[in-house]
C-alpha cells in the first residue's frame, strides 16, 4: 500500500505506475487480462486519479491499452513480434551487460550475488515458488543492467521487459518444469562469475544463452500462435 510521498517528493501518480510497471515486467499479468483500476486503487490506498495517471503513462508506452470504452488490459502478443523482440533483447541486453562488466562496482557485484544466491535457493526448494522465482530473475537481470552505468540504456531494457514480462505469465503453468532443468542457473551463474571476471564476450553469451533458452521454451508449451495473425490469448 502507498501512503506517503516517495524520497524526492514522488508523486502517487509515480508510484502507482512504478507498482504496476514492476508486475507487468515481472510477469504478474498475463496478456489480454484486463485491469480494473477501482481495484488497484484499492489494493495501493489511492484515489483513482493516480492510477488513471499511470494507466496512461503505460498505455502511452505500449504496455497497456485502453479500449474506446476505457476498459483497460494488457496487450496481446504474436509470436512474430515475440521474437522481434527477442532479437532486439540479445543485442541491446549483451551490450549492457559487456559494460556491466567493465563499470561494475563491488558492491554491485554483491548485490548481483545476492540476488543468483536467492534465485537458486527459491529455485531447489522443496516447494519452489514460481511467481517468487520469476521476480528473482527480473531483478537480477535489472542489477546487472543498473551496473552498466547507463540510465539511457536501462530504460530502453525496461520498455522491452514491458512488452515481454507479461508472455512469462501464461508461462506459469510450465514454470517449475523449466527452472528444474536448471538452464537458468547455469546461465546466471555463468553470467555472474563473467562479471566478476570483468570478461565481457563470456558475460554476452551467457545472457544471450539465457534469453533464447527462456524464448525457445516458451515457444514450445504453445501458448504462442503460430503466425503473425495468430494472437497470444490467455
């Protein structure tokens, strides 16, 4: 719930959309649900005004869209435009990880630690949260961009994991069989000790390696249609 102003004398505009941005890239909505603004009003202790002003700041960048009627809901997705996505990912996100590692700061690298630490332990736990396990892995990928030492190039990573975050929630249901593959662990330990090493072309296969395996799964449960005119449907 919200209830004061953020450091810095944030809006409750701000936070509500920072609040929904963080469930739409961790992949707490689905494509096509629809959103009822009285609820999130509700759920954060806010009046609708706010939550109107963030709706349209995400429905401006193309993370949510407001029907004539003013319904509002989480766009769907084809799966060409799923793996142009993709394909945008492996270059802007290899590049920002290769200056992840030649601008890292030690405690960054703590912190990137910490966060494969719980991913792991969330993962190997003998009744593995999914929806906690897939918001791990969202802020681990985030510290490490947040180390490349760009505010320009993380934001362009936010706007992709707008549009690609709410794929992983139809996901869900296939979540646990893929993270016990333990590709994702590999890859991020791969990746992590890549950073630490300051070896930037290892870093860069890793994640690439990580975003396809993820984007291969995904395509394989189904839940993507088969062309450009076949819409993703929750």
């Amino acid at each position: 719930m919200i209830t004061d102003e953020a450091p810095g004398g944030a809006t409750y505009g701000v936070q509500v959309y920072q609040a929904l941005k963080e469930r739409l890239m961790a992949g707490e909505l689905a494509p096509g649900e629809k959103i009822s603004l009285r609820s999130v009003a509700l759920e954060l202790g806010v009046s609708m005004t706010p939550v109107r002003e963030a709706v349209s700041k995400l429905s401006n960048e193309g993370a949510l869209e407001v029907s004539p009627k003013r319904a509002v809901s989480v766009p769907l997705m084809t799966v060409d435009r799923y793996r142009e996505i993709n394909n945008v990912r492996y270059a802007v996100e290899g590049f920002a990880v290769e200056e992840a590692c030649r601008h890292r700061t030690a405690a960054q690298l703590r912190q990137i630690r910490t966060l494969d630490k719980a991913f792991r332990s969330t993962v190997k736990a003998a009744r593995p949260d999914a929806v906690r396990a897939l918001r791990l892995n969202k802020e681990l990928h985030m510290a490490i961009y947040r180390a490349a030492g760009s505010a320009t190039l993380l934001g362009i990573i936010e706007g992709l994991w707008l549009q690609v975050g709410p794929v992983i929630n139809l996901d869900l249901r296939h979540s646990l069989r893929r993270l016990s593959t333990g590709h994702a662990e590999r890859q991020h330990l791969e990746i992590v000790e890549a950073i630490e090493a300051q070896d930037g072309a290892r870093a860069r296969e890793a994640l690439v390696a990580d975003i396809r395996g993820t984007a291969d799964f995904i395509e394989s449960t189904g839940v993507l249609g088969g062309g450009e005119a076949s819409l993703l449907r929750a």
